[in-house]
C-alpha cells in the first residue's frame, strides 16, 4: 500500500463487485488498475504529469502502459454526482498495464504518487 493510495481497484479481486461474473466471462481479469488517491481531483492531474513510462490516454488497452484520471478527461463535462453515480471519483486514477518490464513501472508509479503526494 502506499499513503497516496485510499484503496485500489482490480477486476480479478474478489472484492470488486463484478469479479465473480467476469471470471465466468474471460480467461483472466487484464492488466487495468484504478487508484484512489488522496488529494481529490488535483491529485489525479499531478500523478498523471509525474509517471514517465505510462503514457495520458483514454484509451485503456494498449501494448504500452496508459494512464489516465476520468474526472479531468474522458468525465470532466459530468457533475460530481453524474460522476458518483457511475462510480467514477475525483480522484481515480486509471492505469492500463502494458508490456513495459514491471520492476521499471512499479518503480516509475510509486516514484509518481511519492511526487504527486508532495
């Protein structure tokens, strides 16, 4: 866990909501991530401009890794409700994992919440 982090989310986990008819639909779960990071809405721009091997994109399925924060991209028109109704906070961030060697991006992420925490 990091302190930047309030909690994540992963599609294969038996927490998420729709991990048990995922598992009956696919082989396995896929390389997206969601964070929820502290800090709200400001956070998200700040982690996004701190990675360095992770590109900003809203398209989340990519040989290379895609970051993105849906509230100032692909939901910045939506209210903060519209937003909630559809489970996306200020302050999620979304990563779609690429074929990036995962010892340098583990270190490229923790090195930008460390960043995007300051």
């Amino acid at each position: 866990p990091h302190l930047h982090v309030t909690h994540g989310v992963y599609l294969g986990w038996r927490s998420h909501q729709q991990q048990v008819v995922a598992g009956r639909k696919r082989k396995a779960y896929g390389g997206r991530i969601g964070l929820e990071l502290n800090g709200e809405y400001e956070s998200g721009g700040r982690f996004m401009d701190a990675v360095r091997l992770a590109q900003r994109a809203v398209s989340l399925g990519d040989a290379e890794t895609l970051v993105q924060h849906p509230a100032s991209m692909t939901h910045n028109n939506y209210t903060d409700e519209e937003r909630q109704a559809h489970g996306i906070s200020r302050g999620l961030a979304r990563i779609s994992v690429g074929l990036e060697n995962i010892e340098d991006l583990s270190a490229d992420i923790l090195r930008a919440l460390d960043q995007s925490s300051e």
